[in-house]
C-alpha cells in the first residue's frame, strides 16, 4: 500500500471517523479549485439566505425522508467513544420540530456507551429505519411506528451510509474500512452479497432500483464503485478529486458526484465511464442529492456554508444559497431539499435543519 494511500486513510479516520459525512475528511484539499472557476462561481449565483431553518439535536449527520408516514429521520451523535449521547430523532418536515427521539442501545454499562447512529436510510416498503453504526462496525434496523430497535448486523467495517432498495428487498451499506459494500435481505436481515475493492474506501452510495445496482464513491481511489447483482466483479469507473458522495440522475444513466478536494460536481455517463463535466461549487463539497422533479442536483459545500443548485444539462450553478455552518448531508423529498448542518447554532447548541425550495 502506498504512503499517500495510508495518509488519506489516516486523515480521514481522525479527522471524521467518515461517520456519514462528518467534518472533512481532506482538510483543505477543496482549495484545489481555481480562483477563476471560484469567481465565475460566485458572479453566476450570488448568494441568498435559506427558506427556513431550524434547530434540531447536537451532532446531526444525515437524515432520510419517509412517504409513507411523511416524517424525516435523522441521526446525531456527539463526541469521541465512548459516545453516549445519540439518537435517531423524528421530524416533521412541515413544521421542522422534533415529534420523537429514540435512545440507541447502550453497548457497555461500564461506560454508557451507546451503538451510535451516523447514516440513514428509509425502508417504507418493510416501516422501518436503516442506520450505519460507524464506531461499532454494523447497521441497526429500526421501527418506524414504535422506534424500537429491531436488530444490530455486524461485519461492516467503519460503515459509513446505507441505501434500502425496496423494489429488490436490499440494504447496502459501505465499509469504508476495508474497501467493502455489504448487502443485507431487507426481510430476514442476512447478509446477501459482499463486494470488495482492495484499497478503496467506499463512502457516498447511491443506487438504481430498477436494476438493482448499487454505486459507491471511492474516497482513496477517485473512482466510483458499481456493483450489480449479476456482475461477478465491481466495475470502477474514474470521477473527481476526492468523490465523497454520490446521487444518479432520474433515468438511473448519469452520476454525479461531491468532489471535496476538488470542490466540484462531476456528472458521470455510467454507460460510457467518463467524466463529461465537471462543475465548481465551492470549498469542501461533501455531500450531493438530485431532485427527479427538476433535474436539479443540489451540493453542499461544508467549508463555504453553502448549498449549490446546478443545471447539470448545462453544466453550471444556477444559484447558491447559504445555510448554516458546515452543511453535511442533503435530502430531497417532494421538491424540497433538507439540508442538515453541524453549526451548533440553537438555543442550546443545537445543530440545524435547513430546509431550502427547489424551483424549476
């Protein structure tokens, strides 16, 4: 393994964990982009405030909107291990107020130590809520009429997000950890396909349910990862600097891709493997969603406090809004984009739900 491999793994274990979008996991490298991209940037799409925004928890991560109850989840977690204060918080959309937060369970009584929660994904085909448990090496289900904790799957190593694929009855989960994605049956909770790439550090998923497959961000590898259920091998596929995370177009035929070092989107043809455009958003991109409404790609930017939306026909930022300090996650859920943050700017250090309109 080479030394500037082991360096990116190091930094972005320390610097985050990678716990489902955490702080940056390349300090900095965003300042790739150059200046002149930066300014063409910021002279198309002149910054404006969010539609409304609202504190949630401390240590918000991702959150995932559920149709068939119309809440949205989201998970926070706080501290270093042993981390004992974190939950899986259940959110009116509409009125952005906390309906219910559940306690993971504890894990070491000696501690308080909790199975921590870090990325989400809904399961509305079974009511239930998939969550990573990054520290501990596993994804947890859980009930969405009762919040109860139905199951602990161990055996993803440093797992970082998960997607449901209900048509199909899949979970996937990524293992940064050790180049891994983990599929689980959505009914039995067993494991059903293991995908490795030596060397890879899977982060962002994203997946197509119509055919089942699943892609997966390589943070070492500046590649996408795409593993289909009836390929016996991933296909990599190159992107950007730095790829963190990852959304697909409508028709399931284009990627794209938050570039953090390079501070950019990359829109992807999966059929071809190449990259066809590649678009300056601002500083620490971390985190990307699509709105199949519009066509509208929405980034968020951690370092700048921004969220872009893009025209990716276009290949240009169509308007920047500013959210709150360090946007980590996005979700999009009838034409709405929710966007949580880490800037502990609540009444009692709460972070934010910032919840932003997308127009066509």
């Amino acid at each position: 393994m080479s030394s500037l491999t082991l360096r990116i793994r190091r930094i972005a274990a320390t610097a985050v964990a990678v716990a489902a979008g955490s702080t940056l996991a390349l300090p900095g490298a965003a300042h790739a982009a150059a200046p002149a991209d930066k300014a063409a940037v910021a002279k198309a799409a002149p910054a404006a405030k969010p539609v409304t925004a609202a504190p949630l928890a401390k240590g918000l991560y991702q959150s995932a909107y559920s149709d068939r109850n119309h809440v949205l989840w989201a998970t926070a977690s706080v501290g270093r291990p042993p981390v004992t204060n974190s939950a899986l918080v259940k959110v009116d959309p509409r009125s952005m107020k906390v309906k219910a937060s559940y306690a993971p369970p504890v894990t070491d009584t000696a501690t308080g130590a909790v199975e921590a929660v870090y990325g989400v994904a809904v399961d509305d085909r079974h009511n239930t809520v998939w969550t990573t448990n990054t520290r501990n090496n596993s994804v947890a289900v859980y009930s969405q009429r009762t919040g109860k904790h139905l199951a602990t799957l161990p055996g993803v190593n440093h797992a970082r997000e998960v997607v449901v694929d209900e048509r199909h009855n899949t979970a996937w989960a990524s293992g940064f950890g050790d180049g891994s994605l983990v599929a689980f049956d959505t009914r039995t909770y067993k494991e059903k396909k293991r995908v490795t790439v030596a060397g890879a550090g899977p982060a962002g998923l994203a997946l197509n349910e119509r055919t089942g497959t699943a892609y997966a961000t390589d943070l070492n590898g500046n590649q996408i990862i795409e593993a289909s259920p009836r390929a016996k091998a991933p296909r990599l596929i190159p992107t950007g600097e730095g790829p963190i995370s990852i959304a697909l177009s409508r028709d399931g035929r284009t990627a794209y891709t938050a570039d953090q070092k390079a501070g950019s989107l990359s829109v992807v043809d999966l059929r071809k493997g190449t990259v066809t455009t590649s678009v300056p958003t601002g500083d620490g991109t971390l985190a990307v969603a699509s709105d199949p409404r519009s066509h509208t790609v929405v980034v968020a930017n951690r370092t700048t406090a921004t969220v872009s939306l893009i025209d990716p026909r276009k290949g240009s930022v169509v308007k920047t809004v500013t959210t709150g300090a360090n946007p980590n996650h996005i979700e999009i859920a009838h034409g709405t984009a929710y966007v949580v943050d880490k800037s502990g700017t609540g009444p009692r250090g709460e972070d934010q739900l910032n919840r932003i309109r997308i127009k066509r």
